[in-house]
C-alpha cells in the first residue's frame, strides 16, 4: 500500500512539473503568435485591397468577433470592404478574404484555409481561378468559371462569397 501511495506521489509531482513547463512555455510563445497571426492577417488584407492604407475592424459585440474590415485611402476616405467568407467544399470548410469596392466590385480574393483533394480541389488557391473574380460584381459572380473536376469547392468559393457579400451589403446600410 505505502509503495502505490508513493508511486501516486511521483506520478502528481511529475504531472505538476510537465504542466508547469507547459505553462511556461505557452506565456512565453503565446504573444509571438499572436503578433505573427496579426502581422499575417495585416499582409492578407493588405494583399487583397491593395490601395488600402488603414483597415478598420466592425466587431459583433456579443462576443467580439471581426465581421468585416472597413478600408481607407491615405485621404481616410471610405473606399471598401474587407470579409472573411467560408463555405462547405468537397472534403472541408474553405475560407477565403475577398476585398470589395463601394460599387460591390471584387477587388481580390484569397483563399486563406481549406483542406481539399490535392490536385483537383486545391486548384481554388491558383491564380487562374481567383483572378477570374477581380473586378466582377460580388453580389452575380456568373462571370466566374467554376474549375472541370473541382465544381464542389470552385463553388464553394463563388457561393460564400456573394452571401457575405450580401450580408455585408445588409449590415453598412443598417449602419448608415
């Protein structure tokens, strides 16, 4: 009975000591990743609205959550929109950061996440398929041409982003 009792003891102290270094090394690298998910996000928004020189996160104040970047020129002049959208493909969620005018242009898209079929499904990331999207109307994207082999995710990608285009287009004219 006394070597369990001391066998539980070892097994705590041991338990304690891996969850402290643990901790430890989540303060210490906690705030590096932080600031490289920021400076990775500040770089796709940048990539997106180009001509951008300040965004401004709308938050849901519920839980404080970003629903979209309002985008500004040098002159701080409201020149677009910034959202993150999401949508079923064939194998996961894709998300994808799509920048747009005050005239509902596409500026850019990126997709920033997903995990489809290697080969086909991956093809949304090329540029041949997202540039088809700059400068089309975000609210009829019938000018973009879903990818033969990949028609799930390619319309993913063109569903998610016209119905937050649209949701978006909703919130700023409550806002206003």
């Amino acid at each position: 009975m006394k070597e369990m009792a001391r066998y539980g003891f070892i097994l705590g102290v041991i338990c304690v000591v891996a969850a402290g270094l643990l901790a430890t090394v989540n303060a210490l690298t906690g705030p590096k990743i932080l600031a490289a998910a920021q400076s990775e996000e500040q770089a796709a928004l940048k990539e997106v609205m180009p001509t951008a020189v300040k965004f401004t996160a709308i938050k849901l104040e519920a839980d404080n959550t970003t629903l979209y970047y309002k985008v500004f020129d040098r002159q701080d002049k409201l020149i677009g929109f910034v959202f993150k959208a999401s949508g079923k493909g064939y194998s996961s969620v894709i998300e994808t950061l799509a920048g747009i005018f005050l005239d509902d242009k596409i500026s850019v898209i990126k997709v920033i996440s997903l995990n489809e079929t290697p080969g086909l499904g991956m093809r949304v990331t090329e540029d041949k398929f997202t540039s088809q999207f700059n400068q089309q109307n975000s609210l009829d994207l019938s000018g973009v041409e879903a990818i033969t082999g990949a028609t799930i995710s390619s319309r993913a990608v063109m569903d998610s982003v016209m119905k937050k285009a649209q949701e978006i287009k909703e919130l700023i004219k409550n806002d206003k």
